[in-house]
C-alpha cells in the first residue's frame, strides 16, 4: 500500500482528505482536503494550516473528540462526526503496516458529506465523446440541479435540455438521471 505523499494525493483526488499518524499519535503528513476540513471545523488560520505537519497532534484529537465512538488504530474504526447546521464527517482509521520503521502508522481518511466531488468535464467529453454543451449539462445534473434548473442556467428551454440528456444518455449508456449522477460521480476521481 502506498503510504506518505502518494496515499495522500490519491485521496485528494477522490475529495477525501488524509492524515498519516505515527504510532504515537504525530501527525506525519496533511493532505490539501485534510487541510480545508480541519481548517472549516475548527477556524483554523493559513500559518496554523502549515503547521499540521509535525504538530497537527491536538487538532486531530480535538476532531476524534467529536466522534461518537472511539478511534481504535489497531483496527479499521469507522467514526461519524456531527456537525452543526451541515451533514456530518465521517472518518476512516485504517492502519497500515510500514516496512523498515517502528510500529505500523494510521492512515485517518476525512469525508466531507457536504462536499461535492469536482468533475473533470473534459474528461467527460473525451470518454464518451460528450459535446461541452453536454458535458455542463450533465456536471449539473451530477451536482444537483434539476434538469429546470440546468436549461434555466444555459438559457436554454427545458426540452433542448431533455433533448441534450438523451443524447448524454445514448452516449453514456445510462438510461436514467441517477445512473448518469452516479457514473459521474465515480468518475470524480480522474486526474484533471
């Protein structure tokens, strides 16, 4: 399993963020999304961000304080975090063994329910051979936006846009808007 900066970056790119703990409980690396989230939780200035690296140890524990259940970092642990006024954190303690250092380290993963995974439109085009028209169409579909709502934004009328999705649906081999939403939802992760 990769662990370190390469862990990390994957799971930006799957809008998680991620925390490698020693086995004492240091933070050994932040990932950008990590970042943000402890950032939105606890009103964490830009110099404080920096500072995660190496002595984010309080700020984790401040956040496993808001979990209903205890961490366990000698088994995966699974923790729902409550937030006021927003959908809750959840958490992910996986541990993972590490060859040629002390003890295994605990990768902690974040996922921000409130958070909308950023779709590579291009990507879109490229795979299924999607206009951009098309591609925008469907991101706001993914996004939430009714199909109303998404012909109102590209000032066109509601049957364009039911025509534009048929053909989105032709191309993606979908037949439905939520298999549309979630095909392009798991295709959140590719690189931009």
């Amino acid at each position: 399993m990769l662990v370190g900066m390469p862990l990390l970056q994957v799971l930006d790119r799957l809008g998680c963020g991620g925390i490698i703990l020693s086995t004492g409980g240091q933070v050994l690396a932040v990932n950008a999304g990590a970042q943000r989230i402890l950032q939105e939780t606890f009103g964490l200035a830009d110099p404080e961000v920096a500072s995660l690296d190496g002595e984010g140890r309080e700020f984790v524990k401040r956040l496993l304080r808001r979990g209903r259940t205890r961490i366990h970092l000698d088994e995966d642990s699974w923790i729902l975090m409550e937030r006021e006024g927003r959908r809750p954190l959840i958490m992910n303690a996986t541990p993972v063994p590490v060859l040629s250092e002390d003890g295994p380290h605990t990768v902690l993963m974040l996922l921000d329910l409130d958070a909308a995974p950023q779709t590579n439109r291009i990507a879109l085009e490229r795979i299924f051979r999607l206009t951009p028209t098309e591609s925008r169409l469907a991101t706001m579909l993914a996004n939430g936006a009714t199909l109303a709502e998404a012909a109102e934004v590209q000032a066109v009328s509601v049957a364009t846009a039911r025509t534009q999705l048929k053909a989105i649906f032709a191309k993606t081999h979908t037949h439905r808007q939520a298999e549309l939403v979630m095909l392009i939802s798991r295709l959140s992760a590719l690189p931009w």
